[in-house]
C-alpha cells in the first residue's frame, strides 16, 4: 500500500513541476534552453552572466536540477539592460 501513495505521490508532483508549455500565468517557465536561443546567446555566456550575478532571475530545481525562468522574469532583466 505504502508503494502506491508513493507513486501516487510523484505522479502529483510532476503534474507540479514547471511547464515551459504553460498557456498563461503561474504555471509558464522557461528552460535555460528556451531563454538562450530568445536571447540568441549560447550556454556559455549564459554560464558566465551567473557567475558575475549578471544573469536574469532563475530557480534551479530540487536536487541540482535544471534552471527555469518565469518569462515576467526574463522580460525585467531585459527591461533593465536598456536603461543601462
């Protein structure tokens, strides 16, 4: 029985996880991936921006899991490079 609710269990939290396919709101999140290629940069700039704390907003996902990016997030960041 305890197998089950565990599997019941993940089965809810993937139904949580981002979705870069979201239609609206909350529940869009960008890859790395995604951002890169809107942003026409490759992973190594992107790699570098984060490590001088220059990279827009980003959470990496539990147990050293990939980066995702809320498109708000992305849209401030480039927001505030052109009044730099």
């Amino acid at each position: 029985m305890a197998r089950t609710s565990r599997s019941t269990r993940r089965t809810a939290a993937k139904s949580k996880a981002p979705s870069s396919t979201g239609a609206s709101g909350d529940d869009e999140w960008l890859t790395l991936d995604e951002v890169c290629t809107k942003l026409k940069v490759s992973r190594r700039t992107w790699d570098r921006w984060q490590e001088r704390g220059q990279a827009p907003r980003s959470i990496r996902l539990p147990g050293n899991g990939p980066y995702r990016i809320r498109p708000e997030w992305l849209q401030e960041w480039l927001d505030t490079q052109e009044q730099a």
